[in-house]
C-alpha cells in the first residue's frame, strides 16, 4: 500500500446539512425533532414544541446549494466525496409502499455530479437520518421490524444506483447505539449505563448489514460494502497495572462492534463482558450464520481525540467523540475539549491493522470543531490547518508502517450543525457558511484558509499519483 492508492477527499451527512427537511417529499428523520441541547442525542423529545429552534430544518441548506457546492469541492479537488442519504427522502415514514422520486431524483443529481468530476462517491445509508414514524410505530432498532424496513430501503438504493456508486457504508458509527442511542433510533432515553435494548438494537444493526451485503453478494458482486464504527485509543494514565487493565477493558468496550463486523462473529470475550454490564441477548443460530457468510469489505472509522483511563479516583476528565474520558496532561484540547492527538491516529492504523490483520480501512471523519471568527468575508482558521498538516502527516506515516487505507474523508467539507449539540457555531468546515445557532444568516459560502491549503495538499497528492 503506499499513499497514492488511497482517495483524499472531504464528508457531509445529510441530517447535518441538507435541511429542506420536509421539502418535496420527505419525511421527518428523528434529527428533525431535536432542539439544541448539550443531551439532544440521548433523549426522547416532545416534537413539535411552541417557540422551539430546531437546527436540522434547514441546516446549512445544501438542498438548494447541492450544484454550487459540488463546484466548489471540485475546485479543492477533492477525489471522493463520503455523504449519506436520507432515508426519509426515499421512504418518508420508513416504509411506504411507494418509493418519492423527487428524493432519488436528488440523489441521482447528486451522485452525477460527482461522476461529471471524478468525485467518487462513498455512500452512508444511515447517518441520523431515522423515520421518526417508523421509530414511534416500532420503538427502534430492538424492534426487528425495524430493521427489515431499512434492509428494504439499503435494497432499493443498491438496485438504483449500484451502477455509480462502488463504495456504501451501512451505518454511521454503529456504536452509537450505546452512546446516543436516541438519535439513531434506539428506545431507550438515557445512555449512562450500556443496557440489554442498546446492544440488542446493535445486534439487528449487524444482522442488517449483513442482510445487505448478502443481497450485494448475489446481485452486485463488484460492490465494496463497509460499515462504521466510532473508535480511538484509550492510553492508560499511568504504567500502573490497574490503569493499564481498565484501559484495555474500556478499548475493549470501543472495539466490540469492529470485532464482530470485521470477524463475522462475537468475540471471545462477549459473555464476560455482557455479564459485568448485566446484558442479556438474544442471537440465532441463524444469526450467527448470517454475520459469519458476510462480513464487511473495509471497516471505516472517525477519529478525532484519544482519552485515557485510570483506576485511581482522583482524575480529571476530559470530553470527546460520542464519550469522554480521563484527562492526558501531554495533550491540548479543542474549545469543545476534545484531545487534539494527530499521533493517536497513527497509533489507531496500527493497531486496527495488528488486530484485523491488514484489513481494509477508511477514516472517513477526522476534523475539528472550532467558534471560527468571520472578518470581512475572510475565516483565518490556521488552528484548522495545524489539526489537518498534523493528522495528515501521520496518516502518511500508518500508511508507510503498512496500514491498508482505501480513504481519508475529512469532517467537513462546508459547515453544518454539530451532531451532539446541534450548533452551528461548532464549525468543522473547509467552507464557511453564513449562519448562526439562532438560524440567522444568508447561507453564503466562503471559503476559509483551510480550504486552500487543503486543495495544495490534494494537488501535491495528484502530482504524486500522475508520476506514478
Ligand atoms: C461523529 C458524527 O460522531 O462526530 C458526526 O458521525 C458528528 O455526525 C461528528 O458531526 C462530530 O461531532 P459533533 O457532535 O461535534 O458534531
């Protein structure tokens, strides 16, 4: 493997920027009732309240931006382009006998573009964009019916668009289902402590998956099907043997989904670990089979901070992607407080590597989250350029240690809401839109200094793949 053969290119979700959230067609996704709170992703919302914001109506309106932001990432030069479809835009409660052709149309003019620009597309079929009818009927993902909507729905992308689109990611960070189990559609309220209903809802995600890379199999065989999981090293605090136990117990915790997507099986240690956690599961025989007959292509990630843990009481803690951890004193922190650590995704190749074996990977969110200030349609967001030299050097630097990358997404390509908050304010692009936490603003785009050293950065890549 050497770094030419790996695409570079930028990420989106649809919840996070499409907004039009109920413009020809589509239904409303569960993103659609959440408000803007620091607990919106682990709880149940009544919806629709008096007076009440709600972010992802409109979101940075890539909707209507579609064309024109697709120009602009084709000027970065971007060579492949991971966003997710909406579900809702497609089968607006879940499971409508007909399919909305306006929300495929989109797609269609969407994936097109990518193709007129030699984007490649990565497509996530489930990014935060649940049916919240599907969710009230069914009550989530614990409910098998549910998943037996999405498989169908995963069936009629494939069948529409196999024929343009190589790469699919089942899920959006699949373990969410114990970390922010309401926004992807799991029914229960709080995500404190792992329970039975998380981690059975996580196993209908798995038996989905597998549904549809068996179904990819069969028709699609030159389709290279992926899911994703959220994941990042867990250092211990200090050499002392119980830090170094509870951190491998908490790695152990992260890598659990991996595990069985990459080995098509539960790993050795599910019945201990399912006993301390009090969790009883339910899994077939068939099940089993199942997963076994159909495993993953590529195992994709996101990475943006790394934790430690320690035995000891007396910690500080620290924030971070989908759960926080114990303070590193060795590392700075984003204004969210999340451990900036380029060399803990080095560290992640390698060890995702070691453990699958040389298996396929793809980081398809790495990025920070910052309050960037906007001085005369100018954003000098150098501490973005520093996050993105670094990380990028180390992806480098796995890849040179012998890690198998196929893509580098970065989170994101223009500003959307944060997931976990629902701010805009929390920008991760390369782009700057016009817009505030109230919904003000004109949605202009700008580009931001980070975009222009990231399209340097992907020139120098394609001179290097061009020499080849
Ligand atoms: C990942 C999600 O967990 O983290 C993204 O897949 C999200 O959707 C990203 O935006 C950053 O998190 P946040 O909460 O800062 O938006």
């Amino acid at each position: 493997m050497n770094i030419e053969n790996c695409l570079f290119g930028v990420a989106l979700s649809a919840g996070q920027c499409e907004g039009a959230y109920l413009e020809d067609g589509k239904g409303l996704s569960i993103i659609d009732t959440m408000d803007q709170s620091k607990d919106r992703c682990y709880r149940r919302h009544p919806y629709p309240k008096e007076g009440v914001y709600y972010p992802s109506h409109e979101a940075s309106d890539f909707y209507h931006h579609m064309e024109a932001d697709l120009e602009m990432m084709h000027e970065l030069g971007a060579q492949c382009f991971r966003t997710s479809f909406a579900w809702t835009r497609i089968f607006p409660h879940g499971d409508d006998a007909q399919i909305n052709k306006k929300g495929i149309a989109f797609y269609d003019r969407l994936i097109d573009r990518c193709i007129a620009y030699q984007i490649e597309p990565i497509i996530t079929l489930s990014h935060l964009e649940i049916p919240y009818d599907l969710y009230e009927r069914y009550g989530g993902w614990e409910d098998r019916r549910f998943a037996d909507c999405f498989v169908r729905y995963a069936k009629v992308i494939l069948d529409h668009f196999h024929d343009r689109v190589t790469y699919f990611i089942t899920f959006n960070e699949i373990n969410c289902a114990i970390h922010f189990p309401y926004v992807v559609g799991v029914g229960v309220d709080r995500s404190i402590e792992p329970s039975t209903t998380m981690y059975q809802a996580m196993h209908h995600m798995f038996v989905a998956n597998a549904e549809i890379i068996a179904y990819a199999k069969q028709r699609y065989s030159h389709l290279k099907i992926g899911c994703m999981s959220a994941v990042g090293p867990i250092y211990p605090l200090t050499p002392y043997p119980q830090d170094v136990l509870k951190a491998k117990r908490k790695e152990r915790e992260n890598l659990f989904a991996s595990d069985v997507l990459v080995n098509g099986k539960y790993p050795y240690y599910t019945d201990a670990m399912f006993q301390d956690l009090g969790v009883t599961l339910t899994v077939s025989a068939e099940d089993r089979q199942l997963l076994e007959e159909n495993r993953i292509d590529f195992l994709a990630v996101s990475y943006y901070n790394t934790n430690c843990e320690t035995a000891s009481e007396n910690r500080e803690t620290s924030s971070g992607n989908l759960f926080g951890g114990v303070k590193n004193p060795y590392l700075h922190a984003t204004q969210w407080g999340w451990q900036i650590d380029p060399t803990g995704l080095r560290i992640l190749l390698n060890d995702l590597s070691e453990r699958y074996q040389g298996f396929p990977l793809m980081i398809v969110e790495n990025g920070i989250g910052a309050n960037d200030s906007f001085e005369d349609g100018k954003i000098h967001d150098q501490y973005r350029i520093d996050y993105l030299k670094a990380h990028l050097d180390e992806v480098e630097k796995a890849i040179e240690d012998g890690a198998e990358l196929w893509a580098y997404t970065m989170w994101s390509f223009i500003d959307i809401i944060s997931a976990s908050g629902g701010q805009m304010s929390k920008r991760y692009g390369l782009v700057y839109v016009d817009r505030d936490d109230e919904g003000n603003g004109t949605n202009q785009r700008y580009r931001k200094d980070s975009f222009y050293f990231y399209q340097e950065y992907l020139k120098n890549i394609k001179k290097r793949k061009d020499t080849l």
